[in-house]
C-alpha cells in the first residue's frame, strides 16, 4: 500500500490503537494491495474516550460493555450494578485499554 495510505490512516485512526501497536498496525497496512484501504477505513473503530466517558457515567448499567461489543459482560454488571460497584472502578481504569484492544482485534479480523 502507498506510503500516503498509512500515513492517512494512522492520522485519522492512530488515537483508537494503543501506541505500542502502531509500528506492527504500520507494517500490517503496508504489506496490504491498495484496493483494500477503503476496506479497512470503513471499520466501526470505538473511541477510547467514549469508552471512558460511558464506563464513568453509565458503567453500572454496562453501558461501557455493551459499547465495545462484551454483551454477556454488560448483562451482568447491569444486574449486579457493576459488580456492587468494585467491578466498576476496575472498569474505569481498564476502559480504554479494553477499546484498543477491541479495534485490534477488528482490524485484525479485516486483515
């Protein structure tokens, strides 16, 4: 893929990707044809941010889980308001971690 494609990607996307995956996401990106970055750029990556703001203010009602996808997860931290609320300030502190890992996993998927 063009040099200009992944700069443009990571531009646009680089802050929904933990930064020590960056070179490998790079490096997976380049080694891709061109035809494929409308693909790839089309992907529902979530913001981390929206993960937290979700996990502070929604988190014992699961909201934060249901976002990034974990139905089973936010079925019982709704039910349990968030683990009696232990669960959810490990929650917090974990959330934006958890939507880095989840738009990793659908880029790789795509890959």
């Amino acid at each position: 893929m063009e040099k200009d494609h992944v700069t443009q990607f990571m531009s646009i996307h680089g802050n929904k990707f933990a930064t020590e995956n960056h070179p490998m996401i790079k490096r997976r990106i380049e080694a891709l044809p061109d035809e494929r970055f409308d693909e790839i750029c089309a992907i529902n990556y979530k913001s981390p941010t929206t993960a937290l703001i979700f996990s502070i203010l929604l988190g014992p009602f699961g909201v934060d889980r249901f976002y990034l996808g974990e139905i089973g997860k936010g079925i019982l931290k709704l039910f349990t308001l968030g683990f009696c609320f232990i669960g959810l300030i490990l929650d917090i502190l974990s959330s934006q971690k958890r939507a880095h890992a989840y738009n990793l996993r659908l880029l790789e998927m795509t890959l």
